[in-house]
C-alpha cells in the first residue's frame, strides 16, 4: 500500500513539476512541441520570401498556445501565404488562461502565418506569427542539387537535379514564353528549389536577371500616380478587351473597395492563373461600372533575392525561397534572351 501510494506521489509530482516548467509564463505565441512549447517571434509587416526558410517547422495538424492581448478575441486568422488561402482552425480558452488554437485540417507542405487582423488589410498594419511544414524536405533537396557537379567542359545553363542535370535551350522570351505562355515547351524542375548551373563565358552570374513569368490583366499606374486611375492598358490584354480605357478609376476588385493604386496592386498581385477572370468596379467620370476581366497576358517580374555559389569553374545559383508550383520562371542576361523552366 506504501508502495502504490508513494508511485502516485511520484506521477503527481512529475506531471505537475513538468506541467508547471512547460506552460509559457510570459506573453507570447507558441508552438506546442513535444519537447515542450516553441515560442514564435512576430514578424510586423508582410513576411519577406528571404525568411520562409528560418520558420519553425512543425507537424501537418500543430497545435499553438497564446498569450497575446489580441486572441482575447478568436478573430485571428490563420492562412498559406504562398497561395492566399485560409486555413481552418478552432479556438478553446485554457482555465491558466490564454488561448489554444488548433488546425483542423492536414496541411500541405508550405508556408502558413497567423495574423492579427484580416490578410486583406494594410500589411503594415498587421502582425503575423509565421511556421513552415515539410520544409526539412525542401532543403534536403537544396542541399543535394547544390552538391551536383557538371561534367569538365560542359557549357552552357542547366537545372542541376541531385542525381545529374536538365540543360536549358536559350529562347526569346518576349516571342516564345509572354507571347502564349506555352508551359508544355518547357522543362520542368521537380523541385521547388532548383539550383541552375551555369557554365557560359557570355553570362556573368553577377548580372543574370532572374524572371518569375506571372499573367496579368495589363494594367500599369505611373510612379508618380497614387491615384487608383489607369496610367496605361496592354493591348490584347484583359482589362482593355473588357473596353477599359487609360484614365478609368479601379475602385474594387473582386467585391473588395479600393481607394489607391497601392491596394489595387496588392489585390492583382495574388497569384492568378492563367485565364482566371476578375471581377473589377471601375469609375470613368461619374459612371461606375462592372468589367469581368480576363488574366490573358503575362508579364515578366524580377526577383532579386539570388545566391550565387562559385563552384571550380562554373556557378550554382538559386533563389532564396522555394518557387511555386505551376509557373515559369527565367534567367537572363539580356531580356531579349531567356533560359526558362516551369516548376511541377
């Protein structure tokens, strides 16, 4: 009897001693570990591609405790910020206080952030406390393409693969790719962290241009214009084919109000595909109007963020965050000229 209740002293003191040393003390968002709870630091703005890989990483259903004064009120919202799309979860009050949230759903390997306030706010404005799931897979694959080597004397661009490498055809990116955004044409990277070799005494990797091919409904706004009015319209492009004209106001997009041309661009900046349609309110004069357009062109977006790794005679180059699925992307160094892949 002595035995069997000093073994239930021993659990009682252990649970509560672990209980008591695991349960965060301080405010804060964390992750629920089995090793213990995470503590998430807030990132205050829109996260930068260059952080995605420094998230924690957690399980595909985590589970996340908070201390902080906004989850007073479940209104958090939880959501991939790669696709643009909500995560589902469920709020329970702890009786230590503080707030325990839990995703109902299996994700996806990729990029999630909580934020404090609706996405579609200023991104400014907004905190967001940001995880990563699978991403241990991706720099597995990082770090395996990195370690591939070209064969002595072999010239030219390439996708390097981990197990050999995939050569790139110049084309002409401006007849071949914007033109019909012919992904087929292509060759495809598997990985979403392809590591290009490049072995070429007429490209200076310190000067390629890395291009991410993203359709549009081919509408600009001038550098000076903070106005939500049309500077210029693409033609045979969606908003002009929907009988847009340069000076026409965008004041919605998709049923969301806009007033300036910075939260059109956001808006228009989500990953549309190819052919998708968009509903846009648009003031000309005192007329308002609906026009559904059409993502029928593409333009060509910089990105800037790249690594460049000297090997013995050639260079491995990557970006600095895993590319989406679906699209294409090139490297140039005059833009005339393009060496074009399409990411599975």
């Amino acid at each position: 009897m002595k035995k069997f209740l000093l073994m239930i002293m021993i659990v009682f003191l252990l649970s509560t001693g672990c209980t008591a040393e695991k349960f965060p003390q301080s405010s804060g968002f964390y992750l629920l570990t089995k090793a213990g709870y995470r503590e998430i630091n807030p990132i205050f703005g829109s996260p930068d591609t260059s952080e995605y890989f420094d998230f924690i990483e957690s399980d595909k259903k985590p589970k996340f405790f908070s201390l902080e004064s906004f989850t007073e009120i479940p209104n958090v919202s939880v959501y991939n910020i790669e696709t643009g799309e909500p995560v589902e979860h469920s709020f329970s009050r702890e009786k230590k206080g503080g707030l325990s949230i839990e995703i109902n759903q299996a994700l996806e390997n990729g990029f999630y952030c909580f934020s404090e306030s609706d996405r579609f706010a200023p991104p400014n404005e907004i905190n967001h406390w940001c995880f990563s799931v699978g991403v241990s897979e991706l720099k597995a694959q990082l770090q395996e393409s990195i370690a591939t080597k070209l064969d002595p004397g072999l010239q030219g661009v390439f996708i390097l693969t981990g197990n050999g490498y995939i050569p790139l055809i110049p084309m002409s990116i401006e007849d071949s790719i914007l033109s019909n955004y012919d992904l087929d044409s292509l060759p495809v990277s598997l990985s979403r962290v392809p590591v290009i070799g490049v072995r070429s005494s007429e490209i200076n990797p310190d000067t390629i241009g890395f291009f991410k091919l993203r359709p549009s409904i081919g509408v600009h706004y001038g550098i000076f214009n903070s106005t939500s009015k049309v500077s210029k319209l693409d033609s045979n492009c969606g908003a002009y084919n929907a009988g847009m004209e340069v000076g026409d106001k965008i004041i919605g997009v998709n049923g969301i109000e806009v007033t300036n041309k910075d939260e059109v661009l956001d808006l228009l900046a989500a990953e549309l595909s190819y052919g998708e349609k968009i509903v846009l309110k648009v003031a000309r004069n005192a007329v308002i109007s609906e026009a559904t357009v059409v993502a029928d062109c593409i333009n060509a977006w910089g990105l800037d963020d790249i690594n460049s790794l000297p090997q013995e005679d050639y260079y491995s180059l990557y970006y600095v965050s895993p590319l989406k699925s679906g699209f294409a992307y090139c490297l140039s160094h005059d833009f005339d000229a393009g060496y074009c892949f399409v990411i599975e």
